[in-house]
C-alpha cells in the first residue's frame, strides 16, 4: 500500500529510518516530521529524510496523514495521541515503534480508530537521526500487536508496509508482548547498565582494558538513557519479575563457584547457555 502523506512523530533513529524507508521504496509521497527540536528536524529535512517541519505542533503534522507514525519515547504517546486525535484525516491509519505495548495500545486504541501497535525488532546504539538509514528494517523482525477492537484493513495496510521495507512481521498479544521483551530485550539492557557501573564502581579507568567480549556484552548500555529510563518504569513489574529470576541464575553461578568444587557442573550450566544462544546463530543464517 502506497500512502500519499506520512507523518512521524519523533524523527530519531526509528522514526528517521522508516521515513528513508519508505521513500526509498516509493511507499509515500510526502512525509511530515513533528519533534521537539526544530535544529534536529531542519537536520532531518536537509538529509531528505522529511519534506516538512512542525517543531511542538503534533496536530499540525499529522494533518492530512495517511499514516500517522510515533516514534517518540513511550511515555509521551498518550499527550500525542490527544493533541492529534482532532486534526486526524478520515480514514487515517495510527501506528508506532515503540518497544512497550501492554495497556498502552489499549489506551491508545481507544482515543484514535485506527491505531494498531508494532514494535519492529530494530535498532542499535547509536540514536539520533544522524544514525537514521532506510536499510534498519531489512532482515529484522516486526510484531503487529493487534487486538480485538484492531481495523482489519488497517492491520493488513501494516503488514505490508513492514515487509516491504524488509521485516519479517508476527502478530502478538499486547500485553505478552511486554512480558517477552521484558525478558529478551528490557532485562539484557538493564544488565549491560549494571555491568558497565560495575566497572566504574569498582575504578572507572578499569574500562580501558576491555576487550571484545566486554564491549559485545556491553554496548546497548550505549542507547540513550531517557528511552529506558520510560521503559523501566512503565514495564517495571515484568522487568522485576525476570530481574528476580536472574538473580537467582547468578547466584546459582556463584555457588558453584563458591561452593564445593564440582567443574562439571559448572560446564553444565556453560553448555546449557551456549546451546541456546546457537538457536539465534542459526535464525540468522536462515
């Protein structure tokens, strides 16, 4: 489907690279940008990545969408959605890339007709939309996070918008959704900060013997804090729930390290967790 105006709300990284999509791809006509930062959105014009400026006007650049995007932290969605909801073109399409779903779709759904949640399975540390490149999408995953109140037409206007610009897409419960990127994706980020503080708890100048393992195990501590600082706090009582199950693994490690020696089965539990991981080497060689 080929949308004659696009307008994203928040031209960051996600929000900036699905506009390159799209444009590259012949999906829309004309994109608008909304954003705090009139700086960043001129920036964003001048790379070509938006033909339109509206610095803290919501309403004004999503007048007239086909699509209407949010791609800005999750916890300004609700704001958004009622400073936009009256200016909405009829028959418009609302949708975002966040990576919280849960009760915020359900609130979303319910303020504008057509909105219908996703979440693709993309990003990187690097944020801005100095960062932003059409070819994110291509080989990631996309949740479709529909419901029963979702417009079918609107999801199916979605799907192929996602696969065109390179996703694999899958539909999912709203609220499950939050519950499995609690645990594959909101967790490990929490790890990494806790990892990294470690280091400078410990001696900070510490960090300038890292090597690769370090710096794999460590780099989403990179992604801008004011994002997971609203999706710690919005998806707090998952996050505590798997948090309190990886404690648990830790100080299982701990014990046998600690405990009386048994290196077997400590290589068990090695072995155990790298078997597992091989299943995402071998998805990404599909």
């Amino acid at each position: 489907m080929i949308f004659r105006k696009t307008a994203i709300l928040g031209v960051g990284l996600l929000g900036g690279s699905l506009a390159l999509a799209m444009r590259e791809k012949g999906l829309t006509a004309e994109i608008s940008g909304f954003g705090r930062s009139a700086e960043n959105l001129e920036q964003a014009r001048a790379k070509g990545i938006i033909d339109s400026c509206h610095p803290g006007d919501p309403a004004g650049a999503a007048a007239g969408a086909d699509l209407v995007v949010f791609a800005t932290g999750v916890s300004a969605f609700g704001q958004i959605a009622r400073a936009i909801k009256g200016s909405l073109k009829a028959g418009s399409i609302q949708t975002d890339v966040g990576s919280l779903k849960g009760g915020l779709v359900y609130e979303l759904e319910e303020m504008l007709p057509r909105f219908v949640g996703c979440h693709p399975i993309a990003g990187g540390e690097r944020s801005g939309v100095g960062a932003a490149t059409g070819r994110l999408f291509e080989g990631s995953k996309c949740i479709i996070a529909r419901t029963g109140k979702s417009d079918p037409k609107a999801v199916e206007a979605l799907e192929g918008l996602w696969r065109a610009v390179g996703c694999r897409t899958m539909f999912m419960d709203p609220l499950f959704h939050d519950e499995v990127y609690a645990l594959v994706s909101h967790l490990p980020h929490l790890v990494a900060y806790a990892l990294v503080n470690t280091v400078g708890e410990a001696d900070g100048d510490l960090i300038d013997f890292a090597g690769k393992g370090f710096r794999d195990s460590t780099r989403i501590a990179m992604s801008a804090p004011e994002i997971w600082r609203d999706i710690c706090r919005m998806n707090g009582k998952n996050i505590l729930r798997f948090a309190d199950a990886f404690k648990k693994q830790l100080e299982r490690l701990e014990d046998l390290i600690g405990g009386p020696e048994d290196a077997e089965a400590l290589e068990r539990e090695f072995d155990s967790a790298r078997r597992l991981r091989r299943r995402l080497e071998n998805e990404d060689n599909q």
